[in-house]
C-alpha cells in the first residue's frame, strides 16, 4: 500500500551525499568563474549575506566588541564577507577579514587570502576572533563536519559561525525554478546537489553535540530562504541564555 503523501517527502529528501563539481580540480577554470559569479549573485539576493551579518552581529555583542578579526573558511571569492562587512558596518562593527580557500583559482578577491585545508587550519590557537563559514558545512560529511568545527574552535576566540542551506523538497523546487538565474551549467547542478546533502538542524545539533565540551554552548536558527544559523561559543565565550536554542527567526 503506498506510503501517505506526508510521509514521502522525508523518504524522497534524505541527505544524499552528491559531490559538487565545483569542488572538483577538474573543473576548465571559465566555469569556476562563472560558478562563482552566480554564487555572488545569489548570494545577495537569497538571505546568505543577512543571515552572516546576523551572526556577526551576535558574536559581537556577546563578545562585547565593535571590531571582530574573522577567518572566512571555504571564501571563494571572498564577496560574501565584503558584503557582510559593509552590512555590520552600519552596526557600528568592524571585520578584519582573512580569506582561506582550498583552490587559489576559487580566491579572486584582492586581500589577506591563503590556501590551505580546511580541516586543518594552518593557524595558532586563537589566532581569530571568530571563524566564520558560509555554504561549506554541506560539504562534510558527519566527521568532517565535526572535524571542522574542532579545528574553527581551536583557531578562534569567541565562536565558530555556520551558514548553510536547509534540505527541503520546497528548497529544492526554488533551486529548479532560479535556473534561469544561474549562467552556469554547473551552478545549476550544483544547486540540487547541495541542497540534497544539506542538513536539517536537528541534524546538526546531533552531529556537533558529541564534540562538544559541557560548558560550551551553540545555537542554531532558521532564516530567510531555507537557510539556518549555527553559532558555537568558545569555552568560556558562551551565551548566557539556554545553551541550546533552536528558533525560526526571520532574517529580511
């Protein structure tokens, strides 16, 4: 007997762990660029900058500073931090931004930019106000995830910032429906491949939980456009409201 219709979407939108073909050196470089000027575009447009900047904004007043050295994990090319920074400007925050890409050919912004792996992050311990990482979380699996999030821990001062898609069917009909947005071939490929490997937050919640110390503290939020918000306190740096939060927010 077939399945309810209610029950088949959580059947049909399992993570399915898809490589992405920008993350492939085998991509000619005029589609990495191309790639990542659509990214740029929908970057803008679609929620990935608000959400950034609200995270930031968060970081900052519960670090209480004004001027936050961040690390960007995974930049590309680095236009979604520059817009971040003009948008907490207005707040009165500063960023002192350092790029940090696997491909030099992905790192066509002009300022502090190094190459190297993100899960090994080539700094000293606290080297960094915050680490911040936007749209790359998909792209781990499980273990690279946590991976991850213990080496931003280490490298940061305050917090690791998480902005990444939600996997939903009605996410995955709007990727079908901005193809005419996207230039490239492998953006439009790309686009479905992410959001069948992106994560739900419980999902998130579960895998980060075990790499975490008692004390410390994350929250994760759900913003504009099926994207989600995940802030990690550094030991000592955490909230003072409940150490989990999980809330529907709506970032304009």
């Amino acid at each position: 007997m077939p399945a309810p219709r209610r029950q088949l979407w959580p059947i049909l939108m399992q993570r399915v762990d898809i490589p992405e073909i920008l993350d492939s050196d085998t991509c000619p470089p005029g589609e990495v660029e191309a790639s990542l000027r659509d990214l740029v575009r929908i970057n803008r447009w679609f929620g990935v900058v608000a959400t950034t900047a609200a995270l930031v904004e968060r970081a900052a007043h519960r670090a209480g500073r004004r001027r936050l050295t961040l690390l960007e994990v995974a930049a590309g090319s680095g236009e979604v931090t520059r817009l971040v920074g003009e948008r907490v400007g207005h707040s009165g925050i500063t960023l002192d931004v350092t790029l940090l890409d696997r491909a030099r050919t992905h790192l066509f912004d002009g300022g502090r930019a190094v190459v190297g792996d993100g899960l090994a992050l080539p700094f000293a311990e606290n080297a960094f106000d915050v680490v911040s990482c936007n749209l790359f979380a998909h792209h781990l699996d499980p273990e690279s995830l946590r991976r991850f999030v213990k080496q931003a821990l280490r490298v940061s001062r305050c917090a690791v910032l998480i902005n990444d898609l939600v996997r939903h069917p009605l996410h995955l009909a709007l990727v079908y429906a901005g193809f005419p947005l996207m230039r490239s071939q492998v953006s439009r490929a790309d686009g479905v491949a992410s959001v069948r490997r992106a994560y739900v937050p419980e999902e998130i919640r579960e895998i980060l939980a075990p790499a975490m110390a008692p004390d410390q503290g994350m929250e994760i939020s759900r913003h504009f456009l099926f994207r989600m918000g995940v802030i990690v306190w550094k030991r000592g740096a955490e909230a003072r409201e409940p150490m989990w939060r999980l809330s529907s927010d709506v970032v304009g």
